[in-house]
C-alpha cells in the first residue's frame, strides 16, 4: 500500500466536539476523505458533522479491523490513538496508564500492529497510519 503524508488541521475528535485543531503529519491514502474535510474547512460550522458523516461511514471498515487484531494489539491501538503519538510504548508508565500486558507481549503486539501497518514509526513516534481510524478509536465504546 503507498501512503502519501497528508498535513492537514486535525481535529481533536471528542464527545464533546469543543475543542478545536492543531497541525498533524498523518500518512494516509484517503484521498476522497480528506478532500471532503479540506472543502469543510471552508465552513467552520461544517467540520464536524463532515467528520461525523466520514467516520461514520468508515465505520463497519474500523470494527472490521478490530476482527483482525488480537485483543491486546486492539487495546495498543486505542491507546497509541488517544496519545496521538507514543515515544516509548514499552515505558511502564504507558503500560499502567492503558492497563497493558507485560513489555515482552506489547512488543510482540507492537510489531504486529507496525507489520500489518496499523500504526507506523515516524519521527521517532509511534501513531496510527489513517487518521480517521486514530479519531474513530479515540471514541471507541463498543
């Protein structure tokens, strides 16, 4: 799969949908997404029920990734999601923060999650590779 790095202002996707957007590196191929949300942010008042309307129709394909994972490289995942960027997954304080399992299973998960390119390494941090799934994960209840 190529992935282009797409800067673009990122919302900081919340139930509370308040707080606004900063600039973030993501690789994805989301081409007909991110266009979408590029012509929202034309219209501030539009950018989230745009967001809303994307990740909901990404939606079946997220849960689908969840069948896909182990439910330790799951739980990673939603935690690397909610930190946008990990420098140390393996640290015993990321651990303990997300309720992890031992470093030497992480790191199991960890390069599994970068194998099936879930999440990449970048800069020296670890983040999911699609954006809309970091934001999707970040609300995950299910």
């Amino acid at each position: 799969m190529h992935y282009a790095i797409c800067v673009i202002q990122k919302a900081q996707y919340e139930s509370n949908h308040r707080k606004w957007f900063r600039e973030s590196e993501y690789f994805c191929d989301r081409k007909k997404e991110l266009k979408k949300l590029k012509e929202a942010f034309k219209k501030p008042e539009t950018v989230y029920s745009v967001l809303d309307e994307i990740l909901q129709e990404n939606e079946p394909v997220f849960l689908n990734y969840k069948n896909l994972l182990t439910s330790l490289q799951w739980k990673l995942a939603i935690a690397i999601a909610k930190e946008d960027k990990v420098k140390e997954p393996l640290a015993i304080s990321f651990i303990k923060k997300y309720d992890l399992n031992s470093a030497s299973s992480l790191k199991r998960a960890l390069d599994a999650l970068l194998k099936k390119e879930i999440i990449i390494y970048y800069k020296e941090m670890y983040q999911l590779n699609d954006l809309f799934f970091s934001l999707w994960l970040k609300n995950y209840t299910l």
